[in-house]
C-alpha cells in the first residue's frame, strides 16, 4: 500500500459524532419554485437510498484527514465526489458541490434550482442551497459556495481544503468550475485552498455491504440488458435501436443514466476494424452474418459496473470463435490474480501470457469500479471490498477482427466472486 493509502487508510472506528438532526434549513427568501410544493413529489422512498450508518461512516472518516490534515472546511467538488459524500446523483448536469466544516452541518450547493426538489428527496446532506439563484441578472453558482462557506463560520484566516475525485479522470465534471475557485479566492485571499485531488476517490474504493447491494443490482440490470438483446436484436434493427434496447433496460430496471456505452456493428467477413464501438451509434441496418461488439454499463443508486459480450447475427465464422476462446481464456488467468496483495500489473500479465502461448494479438484492462471508473496504478494492491472492471481484447493482427469481453467482479478474502450471471458466450441470433 503505498503512502497515501497508509495516510489515509480511515475507517469508522474512531467515527466522530455526526447528528441526526436532518431538517430543512429554511430560507428567508421563498425558493423560485414556490412553497406548494415543499414536502410533495418527488419522495425518499422512490429511489435507492443508502442507510444513514453508510453516510455517518463517511462523515467520520473525511473528518478524520480533516483532522490530520489540520482543516477546518472541506469543499468537495464535483458529481462523483458529491455522489458519495450526499447520495444525490443527477445525470444531466453537474450536481455541484458540498461545504464539509469539521464540524457541524455540511451544506450542498445544487446547480440548477429546478432539480433542488429531487435534491432534496435523495440527498442525505439535508441543508440546501442553489446554485441557481432567483436573480433574473445572472447566475450565482460560486456565490453560494461562498455564501455557504461563510454560513458555516469560514473567514479570511482558515484553514479550507478542496477535495473531489481524480484530477485525470476524463469527466469534466469531477472538478471544481473555475468561476467557483475565482470567487473563493476573491473572498478569500488568505486562504491557501490546498487540493486533495483524489481523496474521495481512494476513500471510496471499499464498499460496505450496502454499497455492495447496489453494485450487485447495477450487475443484475446488465444481465437483463444482455437477455433483452439476446431475444429483440434482428437483421433489419438500426444499430441506434440496440442501443435504444441497452437504454431502455437500464431506466426500466430503476437505474440511472449509464456512464458509457460502446457499440459498433459491422459484417464478420468485411469487418471495419472498429473493435470497441461509438457513443453515437449510426441509423446502420443491421443484416445477416454482422456482429456487434459492445463495452456495455450501468449504474443503480450512482453504483456502476461494466460487461461486454458480442453479438452474432447467425452461426459466427469459426475465426471469430477462436478469437473469443482465446480471449475468455486471458481474460479467466486475469481473473485468477483478483486476489488482496495482488496488483493490474499480475493480472494483466497473466492475460497477456495467455495470448502470447496461443500466438494471438490482445491486451487485458482493467479499473476500479463504483461511484465511478477509477483509474489505479499498475502497483496498488488488490483490497477486500473493490469491485473491478476487468476487460479482455482479443484482435486480429490488422485489427480488423477483434472481441471485447468483460465483466464486473468483487474482490474477498479469497477468491474474486463474479458479480454478472450472463453466461460467457458469444451471443448468437438464430435468423
């Protein structure tokens, strides 16, 4: 484990009191929304929740580095990072960001005013304020940060830290806006605002059973999709309705608004060379003979997990089969090394000498998976409580033919435990 990790190794053992008093705070000014529909739809009870303990735990364990760190205000950024620390997730935009004081109250910071009653429904921080203020003139996202921060008794001498997700993590938005940072440091110019680039992220690598609950499900969605798509995907679909398919399992089964998915069909005997797909799937009619290749997600609760399987529209050409075969074959000595004290680096390599054995081009991937794909370094040990995203390439020497094969699976203390139930197969549509 290396030095951040043994730093910030926190858990809930040392939990610090946390209240349970969860009201409202009330404004003196009437939200835009008006006051008839306080207290009415969306409710709680409609979405995933976690319980209070897992929240708790978290609250204890960011006021632990708190304390080592000698701060007395986190402001932790972006969605990933707001997801886990509050439990509200919204898919369509940036869902803003959190004040955290050592103690006391944190307050959530939500972009879009129209989107704040179902903020309130879902989040556990239960103290609101919108980024969307009702000013006609302007909008007012970095000025309620700073309003916040001030409410909870910051000032030009303290000590404030800025913490969110990965810095290298593509999502644009894990990180703080630049207008925020601006008036922060506008506001408050003595103050150093350290960054803690990646500590949510590190803290969020073990999930309790709960969390674990959610990811199962998250699992469970991408075994329907597949079961779906075995039974509806005929020549003469439009590639964009499969992935229409993909969609509509995903809302229909509770989920949220999957992180990514890659599609891309094409003829087995005149393939394109796309082995991975497209995020905008074209209006291609689909024909006899194609196959689909799919690196397929889904989220439940802000929980995500990833799959991949191919699609064979009729009997594969036996070149593709060996290519699959030799692919699961990797990506299963992979699996062999999701084991605590092991790294990506020994499963990759397993993989990899399982291509190289059978004279076949391909590679081995894989992240953590939870709030969202992590990206960890090829030495940081396995721990029990990760679940992992672990993907097999296997592909022609022109990279004209080429499989993508994957699943999610949780590491014990013992052996990984495989999270999907789809079998491994390439999926073959009798037409």
């Amino acid at each position: 484990m290396d030095q951040f990790n043994i730093k910030y190794n926190v858990t809930g053992n040392h939990a610090i009191a946390v209240s349970q008093d969860h009201e409202v705070a009330k404004s003196t000014e009437t939200p835009w929304w008006g006051e008839d529909l306080q207290g009415m739809y969306p409710h709680r009870e409609d979405y995933p929740i976690l319980p209070d303990e897992d929240y708790e735990r978290k609250f204890a364990q960011l006021r632990q580095v708190m304390q080592m760190e000698d701060l007395e205000y986190f402001i932790i950024a972006g969605r990933a990072a707001t997801v886990w620390i509050s439990g509200y997730f919204d898919p369509f935009t940036n869902v803003g960001y959190v004040i955290f004081p050592l103690e006391g109250e944190p307050i959530l910071i939500e972009n879009f005013g129209h989107h704040t009653p179902t903020a309130k429904a879902i989040s556990y921080i239960r103290n609101f304020r919108e980024g969307w203020r009702v000013k006609l003139e302007t909008f007012a996202y970095d000025e309620a940060g700073v309003d916040a921060l001030k409410e909870c008794g910051a000032d030009d001498n303290s000590k404030v830290g800025i913490c969110g997700w990965d810095i290298w993590e593509w999502e644009p938005t894990n990180f703080v806006p630049a207008k925020v940072m601006d008036r922060l440091r506008a506001e408050f110019p003595n103050v150093e605002f350290p960054f803690f680039n990646d500590l949510i992220m590190r803290l969020a690598r073990i999930h309790s059973e709960h969390e674990m609950v959610f990811v199962e499900k998250a699992c469970g969605m991408l075994d329907t999709m597949f079961e779906e798509l075995e039974a509806k995907v005929r020549p003469g679909m439009l590639e964009c309705e499969v992935w229409g398919i993909v969609k509509w399992v995903m809302y229909k089964e509770g989920g949220d608004d999957p992180f990514q998915q890659l599609i891309v069909s094409h003829p087995q005997s005149a393939p394109v060379g796309a082995r991975f797909g497209s995020t905008n799937p074209p209006m291609r009619e689909l024909q006899k003979g194609d196959i689909i290749t799919g690196e397929y997600s889904s989220r439940y609760g802000g929980y995500c997990a990833q799959s991949g399987h191919p699609i064979s529209l009729g009997k594969p050409l036996q070149e593709w089969v060996d290519l699959y075969d030799v692919g699961v074959e990797a990506l299963y000595a992979a699996v062999d090394k999701l084991r605590p004290g092991n790294t990506f680096q020994e499963a990759r390599h397993a993989g990899r000498d399982v291509y190289i054995k059978e004279n076949v081009y391909g590679r081995l991937a894989g992240h953590l998976m939870g709030i969202q794909v992590e990206r960890v370094g090829p030495h940081e040990p396995f721990e029990p409580g990760m679940t992992v995203a672990l993907h097999s390439w296997p592909y022609s020497q022109d990279y004209g033919k080429g499989h993508f094969i994957g699943d999610t699976f949780q590491i014990t203390e013992g052996a990984p435990i495989k999270l999907n139930n789809f079998p491994e197969k390439i999926i073959e549509i009798d037409v």
